[in-house]
C-alpha cells in the first residue's frame, strides 16, 4: 500500500497537551476508584456516590473538551451519557 492510501484511512483525532490528559485521568481515577472507596467506608448512600461520580466524569469530559460541555456524544472522552 502507498502512504496516500494509508493516509486517507486514517482518522485525524484531535492533540491533547500533557497537563490536559493528567487533569483529565486523575479526575475519572479519583470517580472510578477513590471515591466508592471513600464512601464506603464513610457510610454514604448510593445515590449520593453515583452522584459524586458523574459529577467528576462530567468535569473529566469537560477537561479533554476544554469546557466545550460537549459530555453527550463526541466528547473525545471515550464514552457516552446514553
């Protein structure tokens, strides 16, 4: 195959700065991971849980979009709302 071949197949997909990609990891980290753990052992309920975390997998998402609120869809984040 030719390189133009290779290039047309091929999806560009946007730049992301370092600074950018960490904000963004260590949020879905601290919502995957730290905060079950830490309302666990707090006591909290459920919902307040599933609450805390959308809220920072929204706030991830907004992170890669640069604030663009663009969660639902193509956000780039790699998920969906739906």
């Amino acid at each position: 195959m030719t390189d133009k071949a290779i290039a047309k197949n091929t999806q560009e997909q946007p730049a992301y700065d370092t600074g950018t990609l960490l904000l963004s990891t260590s949020l879905t980290v601290a919502a995957l991971i730290l905060v079950p753990a830490l309302a666990s052992r707090m006591g909290l309920g459920a919902a307040l849980t599933g609450a805390m975390r959308m809220a920072l997998m929204r706030a991830s998402s907004r992170a890669v979009s640069h604030g663009k609120g663009e969660e639902c869809g193509d956000g780039g984040a790699g998920f969906s709302c739906h």
